[in-house]
C-alpha cells in the first residue's frame, strides 16, 4: 500500500523473489498535502539522502542498500546532483526512474486507487506520513486504536558518549528512580540560554503544516514566548532535582530521557522544537553538560501519521498481532527518505517470504538496517518518536584499537562502518532461498564508490 519511498522499494523487493504484487497508490486520484506530482517516490522536500562516507550512518546505510539493490538508492545515484558530501538528487529524474522501474516490472501491478482497509493477505502497509484519513482510521482499529501519531513533535537526540557526566548528573524528580539525567543551570546560564531561545528562527511552516499545539506537546519556542518564566514552570522546573552532592536547587533543569534499550540515546525532555537546526545545535550546546553534544536527531514539527512500533512491531516489520501485515517508512516509525526506502526493501523481502511459507529475517544488530529495526521493535514506547540512521543505533566500536591506542572518533566511526557493512554483506549472501543480482559493496573502498552496486 502506497508507492512511495517505502513502498515502491518494496514492491521491487517482492517481486524479485518471483512474487506476484498489487501496488495501490492512491494519487493522483487522492492528493496529500505535499506531492505535487503522480510520479512514484517523490520527495515532498529537501533532495537528499543524507550524509555520504565511511563516517556518516546514513552513509552506512545508503551502502547497504546498493548492496541490496534497493530501488530507491539506486535510482538516486543515477540521478545525483552535486552537493559536497551528500547524496542529493535531481528530483524529478529520481521519481521519474523509480515510476518507470515498478510499472515496467512484469510482476508488479499498478492500481491507481486509495485502499481504505488493510487487506487480508501478506501486505506491506506503506502510506506514510500523509496516510489518508480514511485508511488511518481503519489502521487505528486494525491496531488497537490509540497507536497512531497525527502530527511529528519532536525533541533533539543526543548520543550518551557526548554528554559531559561531571556536569550532568542522575536522579529522579522528588526521588524517583535514577533514570533521567540532569542539566543544571545557574541564573546567570539560564538567562543567556532564554535570550538566545527567543530570537532563535524557526522553520516556516507551509499552510498545511499549520498546527493547533496541544498543551502537552508546546515547541518549546512557542513556551518561551509566553514569558521568561514559563520554560522554568514547564520543562526547565528544578523542584525536586536539588543536586545530589549539595542538596542546593539549582535555577532550572532540563531532564534527558533514555531513548534506546542500550542508554546510547538520549532526548531532552519537553524540547520538541521546530527550530532550525543550526540554532537548535547552538541551543543544545549552550546547556551545561552539552557543551560538545552530538545531536543524533534534530527536533521536527509537521503533520506525521505513525504507529507507537515498539508496542506493535516485530524487528522484522511484521505487525505482532497480524504477522501477515508487515509495515515501512514512516508508518513504522522511521524518519527520512532513505531510512523509509531501507524499511521498505525489508518490508518487501519479509511479505514475499510469508507468501512463499518462510520465516521473516532481520538483517544482522550491527548494520543500521538491523539496529533501525531492532529500534523500532525495542524502544522505549512512551513518547516513542520516529527515528532516522544514526550511529546510536549500532553497537560501539571499541574505545581502543588492536594495539591497544585510543581510536579517534573518526576511526571509530569507519570501525562501525566497516564492521556493519560486512555483516549485511554476510547476511545478504546467506539469505536462503538467495536474492537475485546481490553484489555486496566492498566495506573498506576509499572513498565509497556509490556507482558499485
Ligand atoms: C512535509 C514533510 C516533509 C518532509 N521532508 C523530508 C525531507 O526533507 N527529507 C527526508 O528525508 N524526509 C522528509 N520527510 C519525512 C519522510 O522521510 C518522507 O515523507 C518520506 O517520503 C516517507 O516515505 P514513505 O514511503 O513512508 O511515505 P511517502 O513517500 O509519503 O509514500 C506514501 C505513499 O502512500 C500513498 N498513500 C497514502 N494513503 C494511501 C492509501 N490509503 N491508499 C493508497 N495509497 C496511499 C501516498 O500518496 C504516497 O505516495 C518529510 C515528511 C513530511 C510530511
């Protein structure tokens, strides 16, 4: 269901396994707010893919869906464009070569018809963040019904290594369990912190991404605006945090909640922003504690239709409740183009293989496919938000080398780079019954070389 970044990966999928698929696609009949074409996997705004190289998850990422062959990808390497080191595409010729691969597909059937109910058989539910209203709320009772977002109101991320634990400290508000870690601040840090809150820019919001705030889910720039007081009785209030060691209540706190089973992510809790990223990085590093923060994920605001997949989803991106229905892109909870692409290709393999009576497979912990949806399955559920590739997803690299020296960050990045791209390669080649036209992508090239595939 739905031909988008997600589901057109996923129709190519299954049908390379010799499985007969109906792609219903709704538009041009049923318009979103966003697409403005009829074509297949059109990016509804920026043209990228995200960050290239041995350093960047996304670049992990985007490797292991040549080696795979995904569609998306694919295409979106014929139809770069140049921009440093992403991997952005002319729009319209990506769309236009995705379209063009499915409808040529001889076991692909194209419906141009919106579905208003899950069907029966092995499916892959792939309608996005614009899912229309009529499918959503047949999802929500397919489901259970309270697990589906209606608009994205998120708080950055930032990885647990970053984060500087001689400031920062553990506790719970009046005593609680020790599960939050906490940012103080003095008067004098809050002062400047709320300063340059208030002149901070915000995305503008195209009309339909215009959204009526919930009291619970408030940017906090649109807190801010209310007062210089108000972020302090909201999400920066220090009652019960007095600092451990002295006992002294400090000005204000801002918490930060465990996002992964693992404590490698952590978000700021009440900071969903739609602030751009520039000014939230800046933000972010003003906060004591988070003077040298890597942000794993930046704070977004726009209408988004997702399910809660850690209460719902297998890693393997089948429904628990309905093994047959498997779903992808940012219905399941992911974030971005490529991430939504990556979730369809699985998606896809995992349908084709229930109709053909094999057990669904999940790509190896150590590939950002397998950490993104052993992610989507484990996370915390409460306040669960979609997530994009990062390096919190995947296991550490070791803090030193073979020889025992103290690996750069830098290495420790290409270290995870190369260790996730080998065991995807493995995984693919041992997938039974195999993928036609696999060719695993060498994990060590310099630099990668996006034409292998
Ligand atoms: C406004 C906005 C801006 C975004 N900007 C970016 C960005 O810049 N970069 C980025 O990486 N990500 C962005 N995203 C997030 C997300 O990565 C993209 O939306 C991505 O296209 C999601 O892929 P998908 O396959 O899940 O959904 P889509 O690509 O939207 O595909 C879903 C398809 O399902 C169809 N459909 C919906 N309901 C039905 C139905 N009932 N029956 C049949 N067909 C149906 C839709 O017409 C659509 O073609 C943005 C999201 C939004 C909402």
């Amino acid at each position: 269901m739905g031909a988008g970044m997600a589901g057109s990966d996923a129709a190519l999928a299954a049908a390379r396994l010799g499985v007969h698929v109906d792609l219903f696609e709704m538009r041009p009949k049923v318009r979103t707010p966003a697409h403005q074409t009829d074509r297949f996997a059109e990016m509804v705004c920026s043209n990228s893919l995200g960050g290239e190289g041995l350093t960047n998850a996304k670049g992990l990422m985007q490797a292991e869906m040549r080696a795979a062959g995904g569609a998306i990808v694919t295409a979106a390497d014929d139809a770069r464009v140049p921009a440093g080191g992403a991997l952005a595409v002319d729009r319209a010729q990506m769309a236009e070569r995705v379209t063009e691969r499915v409808m040529a597909h001889p076991l692909v059937h194209v419906h141009r018809d919106e579905l208003a109910e899950v069907p029966s058989g092995p499916t892959v539910l792939a309608t996005g963040p614009l899912t229309s209203d009529r499918f959503a709320e047949s999802l929500a009772a397919h489901v259970g019904g309270s697990f589906l977002g209606f608009y994205d109101a998120a708080a950055p991320i930032v990885s647990f290594e970053s984060i500087d634990m001689t400031v920062a400290y553990r506790k719970g508000r009046y005593g609680q369990a020790d599960d939050y870690i906490n940012l103080p601040l003095d008067e004098e840090t809050y002062d400047r912190f709320y300063e340059r809150l208030a002149e901070a820019r915000s995305h503008t919001p195209h009309d339909w991404e215009k959204l009526e705030f919930f009291e619970g889910c408030m940017p906090i720039e649109e807190i801010a605006r209310r007062g210089k007081e108000t972020p302090r009785f909201g999400p920066m209030k220090p009652v019960g945090l007095e600092d451990p060691e002295t006992g002294r209540r400090h000005h204000a706190v801002v918490q930060l909640r465990q996002e992964d089973a693992e404590g490698r992510m952590w978000s700021l809790v009440g900071f969903q922003t739609g602030l751009k990223w520039g000014d939230q990085k800046e933000l972010v590093r003003m906060l004591p504690g988070l003077q040298d923060a890597e942000i794993v994920r930046y704070g977004v605001m726009h209408r988004n239709t997702y399910l809660n997949a850690p209460t719902l989803l297998n890693a393997d991106l089948s429904l628990r409740a309905h093994p047959q229905h498997f779903v992808a892109g940012v219905l399941a909870g992911t974030e971005g183009y490529l991430e939504s692409s990556a979730t369809g290709w699985l998606a896809g393999l995992n349908a084709a293989r229930y109709a053909q009576g094999l057990a669904p497979v999940v790509p190896p912990e150590s590939s950002m496919l397998g950490g993104l949806t052993r992610f989507l399955s484990g996370a915390n559920p409460d306040g669960f938000q979609p997530m994009n590739a990062n390096w919190g997803l995947v296991p550490n690299a070791p803090k030193k080398d073979e020889h025992g020296r103290r690996m750069a960050k830098r290495d420790r990045r290409e270290w995870m780079y190369h260790h996730g791209l080998e065991a995807f390669n493995a995984w693919l080649a041992g997938l039974q019954p195999s993928l036609p036209d696999v060719a695993p992508v060498p994990a060590h090239p310099e630099p990668v070389t996006p034409a292998v595939r």
